[in-house]
C-alpha cells in the first residue's frame, strides 16, 4: 500500500483587471451570455463563452426546467453548441461568469462535476488542453490550463 498525492495548479487572479485582454474579452462575451439564462427557480444565472482556434466565440447558459433535473448547465450548452456546429474546430479557452438575483456572488463559480466530465471528453478527443477561467459576479477570477487540472483520475474511454 501506498500514498500516491495528486497535484494540480490553478492561477488565481485578484481580479477581472488583472487577466490578459483577451481573456478579458473572452469573460465579457460570458457575461453577455448570462443576461439570456433562463433560470426561475434557482435564481442563479451562469454564462459561458467558449473560443475556438479559428477565433469563433460559442456562448451558452443555463437553462432550467419546472422539471428540475431536465434543465441544463451553461458549460453544456456551450460545449455541445460548439461541438454540434464546429466538430473540427478546437476549442482553445472557456470562460464562465455566474451571479444570483438574491446575493452577490463574489467567489469564482466552478463548473460541476459533471460538466468537467463533458468538458474532459472534448479535452481529449482535440488532444490539446482547454483552459478555464471562472468567476462569480465580482472579486476573484480563478484560472485552471487544463480541465484535467479540475479533474485528476478522469473517466475516459481508455477504460470501455
Ligand atoms: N449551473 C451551471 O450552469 N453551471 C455549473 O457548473 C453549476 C450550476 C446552473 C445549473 C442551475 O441552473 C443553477 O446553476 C443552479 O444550480
């Protein structure tokens, strides 16, 4: 038996003014994309923006359901709005923007488990890294180059 410690990193930036400009821009496009979320029952709005290699933004956000477990996470609806529309293209960096109409969110919203198990299978079917950027409404922003960093020992189909 054996103790195996598993390390990842993120950059955490102090906040939105610190990012390079086009992460900037990229965080904007995420917080347009929040405005359209359709979320009545959680009150809890996400946006994601995703760049492509070719320079093409995909945005989403979360779309809820009366039927709770029917609605979906903005991370999703990005990831797979790209997929469905560009299956070639790579998907460079994703940037997530989530705020409350009951509270200000001031810590770095991270993507759910699930959606890092989707985002993963994307990661690996382009072999090349998706960096992703979150934050709440303000404060922090928190930056993870890969989504395996948000992810150690990850599903995959090496295992099928
Ligand atoms: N949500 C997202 O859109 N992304 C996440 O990673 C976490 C949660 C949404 C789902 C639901 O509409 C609301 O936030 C509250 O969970």
């Amino acid at each position: 038996m054996k103790k195996v410690e598993i390390k990842t990193e993120i950059t955490v930036f102090d906040s939105f003014d610190e990012l390079l400009k086009e992460d900037k821009s990229l965080m904007n496009e995420a917080i347009k994309a929040k405005q359209n979320a359709y979320a009545p029952y959680s009150k809890f709005s996400v946006g994601a923006a995703l760049l492509l290699e070719d320079g093409t933004i995909i945005k989403g956000n979360n779309q809820e359901n009366a039927a709770y477990p029917s609605g979906m996470c903005a991370e999703r609806v990005a990831i797979w709005n790209a997929s469905s529309q560009f299956p070639d293209k790579k998907v460079v960096k994703l940037a997530i923007s989530a705020s409350s109409s009951s509270h200000i969110v001031k810590e770095p919203v991270a993507p759910c488990g699930a959606c890092r198990q989707t985002l993963s299978e994307y990661e690996m079917k382009q072999k090349e890294p998706i960096a992703i950027f979150f934050m709440g409404e303000e404060g922090k922003v928190i930056k993870a180059s890969s989504v395996l960093d948000l992810l150690p020992i990850a599903f995959d189909k090496s295992f099928l």
